[in-house]
C-alpha cells in the first residue's frame, strides 16, 4: 500500500533544502512536530500528477518516500544516493549521504536524491522507484545503455553510480553486481553527467 496523504511545504518535491520538522518548514508555536506519521510516507505519482521545480531537474512518475537525511562528509545532492543508517531506531527513517556500511561494500542502498543538496538533519523527499536522474562516478565501467546501474564501490565522487556491472574486491569477498543493483540505464552514459536510469523494485521494498 503506498500512502497519498501527505503535507506539502512546497507542492514541488525536490524544491528547498529539506524541511525543519516533518512537513513543516519550521517549528509550531509550541516547537513540536504536527506530522510525525508522515516520516517514512510513500507516495506513487505518474508523469502527469507530478509536480517538481524545473531549475532543479525533471522528476518522472515514480514511487518517493519522505526520510530523514543526515551525512558526515557526503552532503545529500540531486542524483546521488542516499543509504539506510542502520546505527538509529528504524522508525526514524534516517538516511545518509555516506556510503553504507562502507564506501567498498555500499550495499544498504535507500534511495535517489532529488533536491539540488539536502540540509543535514532535515526531512526530505527521496525517489525509490520510476525513471530516476542519477549521477555517475566520474569513472565508469562502461557508457552502453541497457546495462545494469549500481552503487560505486569506492567511488571517486562519493555516492555516485556505476553503469555496467563489475565485481570488485572487498575485505567481505567479491560483490556481485546484484548486491549494489539500483537499476537499467536508458540511454548512453558519460561519466560525470545525470543520466536517466529505470530503478529497480527491490528500492521500495528494502525499508516499510
């Protein structure tokens, strides 16, 4: 079941830097938060019901979840992922803009960001299902459209996506392409450039 009641700061998803308190921009009179059951929400818009502010991307019909973002050293930005932060209490719904639970394992993959940069410590839409913008490493594996995208092990530009599916060498073993799977790129791909990548259902799935 994906929830469609939701508050709105701004009708555009990815406009701002993230709200103050769960659909607040700031507090209430009385500073506390009126909407804490939306955090975690999910919401399933099509093309046409979507609404996005266009100076900071398109957004295309798809599933988005409303989480709270945090970093130490990756702020949260458009087309970079954001991972689950499985060191706080799962009714939180804290995401981070670092790769978890390490830069060469980046496998607790939560979503794709769709604001031009998020605030640390403040609630914000993700996408985790649909067409997505996503941001490529500045080194790939390869530009071919149709192949699989996946989370960068140790990416140059942290957070960012692979195109082409590579097996790396962890201190946990090798990783598949399936564990760091995010989704099918559409078109061509050229490294440090958003591209249009289809996402995958496990995203919607990883976290209720």
């Amino acid at each position: 079941m994906i929830s469609q009641i939701d508050r709105l700061v701004d009708a555009r998803l990815n406009a701002g830097t993230g709200d103050a308190l769960p659909g607040q921009s700031v507090a209430s009179g009385t500073g506390a938060a009126q909407y804490l059951g939306q955090i975690g929400a999910k919401v399933a818009l099509g093309p046409v019901e979507i609404r996005y502010n266009s100076a900071v991307g398109t957004l295309f019909g798809g599933i988005y979840q409303y989480v709270f973002m945090k970093y130490t050293t990756t702020q949260p930005a458009r087309g970079q992922l954001v991972f689950w932060d499985v060191s706080v209490g799962e009714a939180t719904y804290t995401v981070n803009g670092d790769a978890k639970p390490t830069t060469a394992i980046p496998t607790l993959i939560a979503g794709v960001v769709i604001n031009a940069t998020v605030v640390q410590g403040t609630y914000a839409w993700m996408q985790i299902g649909g067409r997505a913008s996503v941001l490529p490493d500045s080194s790939i594996t390869a530009t071919t459209a149709g192949d699989g995208v996946t989370a960068k092990i140790s990416a140059t530009v942290p957070s960012t996506v692979d195109n082409g599916t590579a097996l790396a060498a962890t201190t946990a073993g090798a990783i598949a392409g399936v564990d760091t799977l995010i989704g099918i790129s559409e078109a061509t791909v050229a490294a440090s450039t958003i591209f249009v990548c289809q996402l995958n259902n496990t995203l919607a799935f990883r976290r209720i």
